[in-house]
C-alpha cells in the first residue's frame, strides 16, 4: 500500500510558522528592549513572527 502525496515528508518545502515557541519570544521581547534581564516571563505581550 503506498502513501498518499498529500501525507508524504516533502524536504524541500519551507513552511513559515505564524507562532512562536516561549523562549523565541521571549528573545525577541529582549531585543526590542521591551523585557528586562531578570524579568520574570509571564503575561508576555503578543509578537509577530516574521
């Protein structure tokens, strides 16, 4: 029985994530200066991934 193509592991298909893992976040909060070393991470404000 084959697979379907639909379910097949495609290498050369780059899919753009629209959320962000915690840490990811919380380094990109960093780099915009809008949270502070030592801060603690919770209620993080929404990011954009880009």
């Amino acid at each position: 029985m084959s697979i379907h193509s639909s379910l097949r592991n495609n290498d050369n298909v780059i899919v753009k994530r629209n959320v962000l893992k915690r840490y990811e976040r919380v380094d990109l909060l960093k780099k915009q200066g809008k949270l502070k070393e030592g801060q603690r991470a919770w209620n993080l404000p929404k990011t954009k991934a880009s």
